[in-house]
C-alpha cells in the first residue's frame, strides 16, 4: 500500500442496507470503471458537436490514461478496455488486489435472499493521480436503482400510446424516420412476440428493435422489470413507429448505470438522438462521484444534441424515503436531463376534459445541483442544501396508473402508469419533432422555460395548476410536481421551429 493516499472526492459510501454476510472473497474477480478528467477544463456547452469532434475536444488525454494503465500494471490489474471519447478505463482483479489498490475492505451483503459485494468509507490513490480520476466504480454492486412504473389493481380508464398522443396533439404526417431512440434498463427483458403483437393490434408498423449488453448484463425476461421494459417499447414503438429502438441492458449498479448511459451518448454504430431513462434512485442513496459522473454522461449527450428524458420518480415528494422529508430523484435531478414527471388525464371525444398532478409524481428541490440559470425565473423553491436548487420535474404527461396505459406484457394485458410511461412519451415526441424539423432538438431546457413562458398564451404546454405530491403543491407557471406542465406537440413543434 502506498504510503500516502489522495482520497477521491465524494466516494464515500455508507453501510449498506442488508445483513452482513463475510468479508469477501479475496480471489474473486472484480471489474471496475475508472472515469478520468476531460482533457478540456470546462464543460461543453449545449450544441450539436459530433461524436468524434466531442471525442476530441472534451475526451481523456492520453497521458491520464497512460498515468491510469501504469497505476494498474503497479497493481496487477488488467486493462481490459479504454475508451477515451467516453474517458473510461476499465480494470479487472481480483478483491485482494483491488482493495491494495483503491484502498478498501470488501464485504459481502444480502438483502431478500439477494447477495452483492460492497464497501464503506472513502476510495483512495497514490497522489500521481490526484485530480486525474474522477470517480471509481463497481467495487460496490448494490443495487442503485428501481423502475418507476405501478401496476393498476383496478384502472379507472387507461389509454394506449397512440390515444394519449393524439390527445396531447402530437405532430402529424411523422412517425420518427431516421431517428434512433435509446432505453436504458438495468434489468428485466424484452419479448419480440409481445412487442409484435402489441404492434398488430394497435395496427402501427413494428420498428427495428436492437440491443446492446453492458457489462455483461443480457436481454433476461422473466422478472417484474420486464413490466418497465416493455412499458418503454411499446410507449415510444407505437408513437414514433418509424424510428429504430435501441435498448441498453445494464447491471443495475451505479458502474452499470453509468457506463450504459455513456455507451449510449457515444453509440457511433446506431447513433440515438433520444435517450430515455426510466430507473432512478432518490439522490441520498448516490455517492456525489457517481452523480457527478452520470451529470457529466448528460453533458456529453446535450453538447452532441442527444436529448435526456428521465422520470422523476413515484414516490411523491419523498421519493419513497421515510425521514420526513422531500427528496429529488436522480438522475431527473441532473441539470442536463429533461425531468419527466407525470398527471392524472381525464378525457372524452378525443379531448382531455381535466389534468392534474398525480399525488405519487416525484418531484421537489435538488440538494446537490445548483439552479440552472435558465430555471432563475421559475421560482423553485429553497434547496434542502445550500448547493443545491435545480427543480424537478420540467415538464409532465399521462401517468398515474388509474389513467395509465394498456400494455402487453409475457403474453397478457396490464394497465400501467408511473413517471416511467412519462419519459419514453416525451422521448417519442421529441423523435418525431426531430423529424418534423430536420434537426435533432438537442438539450431542451433553456428553450422549454423560454417557450412556456409567461405571457405566452397559448403556450406550447398546458400548465397543471391543481394537484399535489405531498410538500409541493402544482400551480401557475412551473411547479415542483408537473413541471412546466404537459405537451401540445404542434404547438412546441411549431414553437421550436
């Protein structure tokens, strides 16, 4: 061990929650991602860089990933991959050799008779990395994030994709063509003969599905995750029918979180121009290296005009964590990602009659993110910590499950709501506003709290001005329930144009 340690920012990790099993096993194999510093001192601006002009400026440096590949031969740990666009390095050992290199004691966990590796405390470096590595990650596999559907025991109404995009006017004459759009999923699976189905009965072309493995990770049917899984295809599938799909399947760690979010926002074979997140963990539960790597992989995305759709979470203000306070949820709380939160829609005719906030939409005050300048006239409410502020959600749709969406999943019929039918409605749109304007809309924010501004009447969004998630009630302007409220496509087609 070397004698003196630089500690790495904002990698401490607490107890985890579980039994305490044994000490880990010290020759089993263990692959971590080490993130490096952009070779470039400040963040990318917005814009549409492409992949390989982004590469260039804002990837590693080459002589920090020498500096990483030499503290691994130090150790006698492999490199197994480099991926400067991405600035990763990924390592393999074994436990023994990575605790002497990081500086750990690695124990394993279980919780419901499911075992994971984990740790406490800080990581740590020799000081000729110092600054140099911004975050370490899959030493740790406890579970980082949880889908944010719910199952409806008895929906009021539910609608199916197409009829909620109709009711929220979505452009017309494009169904996506020459989009691609990108799911993450750290677990469950997709069925082809349920997606072909669900597409035959809504009588909508079936798109090209392909899919990627991150980390190992596989297409796996067969667990309650399927339900998000095909929430997310057959949402965005039968809306933008016209574009490719693209899922993501990862290990649900924060290593494999983020390195599908990164694989994704690089992707130079299929290229998404969307991405959509519906998995997120309430930012308390997140060491600050691993969000700030993942805010960084949002960055990334909006300098090359990806747009980020993440759902803001389904346990209201709280974001289902039981000490009495609110709670945002992240990744919606990163100041690049479009935070998605969700309403409850009544309609008849073919026109929405009422909308309100759905009283389980996550949304609230980040506290660790800063408000973003072009949130300064939004009124967000003081942050829970003086560095934080962002507010979330932006914007809002259909998605209390009572309201929610018939979908089809390991061969029956499920109605379905949640934050999580909200992110892949959006990401949709968008496809189809890409389409409809011959670019890529790119990081929406700034432009959407421009647009939805008051006095502009009617504005491309409908504001949700009755309704609450608990600390946080919706109304005039943005609010930390809905948003800047739900879509009318046309208009914000019209208006981005």
């Amino acid at each position: 061990m070397d004698e003196e340690r630089w500690v790495v920012p904002g990698s401490t990790r607490e107890r985890p929650p579980g039994e305490f099993v044994a000490a880990s096993d010290p020759a089993e194999r263990v692959t971590v991602t080490v993130i490096v510093r952009s070779k470039h001192s400040s963040a990318p601006p917005p814009g549409h860089l492409t992949r390989e002009e982004y590469a260039g400026a804002y990837g590693a440096g080459e002589g920090d990933l020498e500096r990483v590949e030499a503290f691994a031969r130090d150790h006698r740990l492999s490199v197994i991959e480099r991926d400067p666009a991405r600035r990763t390095i990924r390592l393999e050992g074994n436990v023994a050799q990575m605790s002497e290199a990081f500086g750990v004691s690695l124990s394993t966990y279980k919780v419901e008779s499911k075992s994971f590796r984990a740790r406490t405390g800080t990581i740590s470096l020799p000081p000729s990395l110092q600054n140099v590595i911004e975050a370490v990650l899959g030493l740790d596999t406890r579970p980082q994030a949880r889908p944010h559907f719910q199952i409806a025991e008895h929906a009021a109404t539910s609608f199916t994709p197409p009829q909620i995009a109709a009711l929220y006017d979505f452009p017309s004459g494009v169904d996506g063509t020459g989009e691609t759009i990108g799911i993450i999923e750290l677990g469950g699976g997709y069925t082809a003969a349920d997606f072909s189905a669900y597409c035959a009965q809504l009588g909508v072309s079936e798109p090209a599905v392909t899919i990627v493995t991150v980390d190992g990770a596989t297409n796996s049917p067969g667990s309650d995750a399927d339900t998000e899984v095909m929430l997310d295809v057959e949402m965005v599938g039968t809306i933008a029918h016209g574009a490719k799909i693209v899922l993501y399947f990862t290990p649900n760690t924060d290593q494999g979180f983020i390195d599908a979010v990164t694989t994704a926002v690089h992707d130079q074979t299929n290229e998404p121009s969307v991405i959509s997140i519906s998995w997120g963990a309430p930012e308390s539960e997140w060491t600050s290296a691993a969000m700030n790597a993942l805010d960084s992989a949002c960055a990334a995305a909006a300098a090359m005009g990806v747009t980020v759709c993440v759902a803001s979470g389904d346990g209201g203000s709280s974001d289902g964590v039981n000490d009495g306070a609110p709670h945002a949820d992240f990744p919606a709380s990163s100041p690049h990602a479009l935070g998605c939160g969700a309403t409850t829609v009544s309609a008849s005719g073919g026109e929405i009659n009422s909308e309100v906030a759905w009283s389980d939409s996550g949304g609230g005050v980040s506290a660790v993110f800063a408000l973003p300048s072009w949130q300064i006239n939004a009124n967000v409410p003081a942050p829970p910590d003086p560095s934080g502020g962002r507010g979330v959600p932006d914007v809002c749709a259909d998605g209390d499950p009572n309201t929610g969406y018939a979908i089809r999943v390991n061969g029956t019929s499920e109605v379905v709501g949640g934050t999580s039918a909200s992110a892949p409605l959006w990401a949709a749109l968008i496809a189809l506003m890409n389409q409809q304007l011959g670019t890529s809309a790119g990081f929406l924010n700034p432009k959407l709290y421009t647009l939805a501004g008051y006095p502009n009447s009617p504005g491309p969004l409908h504001d949700i001005t009755s309704g609450s998630n608990g600390a946080y009630e919706a109304g005039t302007g943005w609010d930390p329930v809905t948003g800047l409220g739900s879509p009318d496509g046309a208009r914000l087609e019209t208006a981005l144009r």
